[in-house]
C-alpha cells in the first residue's frame, strides 16, 4: 500500500513538474515573439475605446490591446 501511495505521489510530483516547464516555456516563448497576444487575464477592469464612431467596451486594457494589435490599432481609448 504504501508503495502504490509513494508511487502516486511520484507521478503527481512529475505531472506538476512537467506542467511548471511548459508554462515557463510558452513564457519565455511569447515574451520574446512580437506578435500580438493571445491570452490577457480574465480580471474585469473594463475600458471604453472609440473604434471608428462607435464606442466598444472591453474586459480590461489588456483585450484593448490584443484588438488593436490584431486590427492595427483601431480603436482609441
């Protein structure tokens, strides 16, 4: 039994070990790309912009930027 226990802890440790690295990698890998993002945190700050007449809300300054970058920066705010 406790070798069955000490085994499972083992893969846990392995599972999280292998999730750390690549975490770290798709860090490492989108802090050096210049492209735009493709994640943004899901906290609700929400921002207005002027997108053309029209006025938008985003989520937070971060989904403001990801747009802007994806629709060479449209909107304004």
């Amino acid at each position: 039994m406790q070798q069955l226990l000490q085994s499972a802890v083992a893969t846990a440790a392995m599972k999280s070990y292998t999730l750390t690295v690549l975490v770290l990698a798709a860090l490492v890998c989108c802090a050096s790309s210049e492209e735009c993002p493709t994640f943004c945190p899901q906290n609700y700050q929400p921002v207005a912009a002027l997108c053309g007449s029209e006025i938008r809300e985003f989520g937070n300054r971060c989904e403001l930027e990801a747009h802007n970058c994806l629709h060479n920066n449209e909107c304004k705010g």
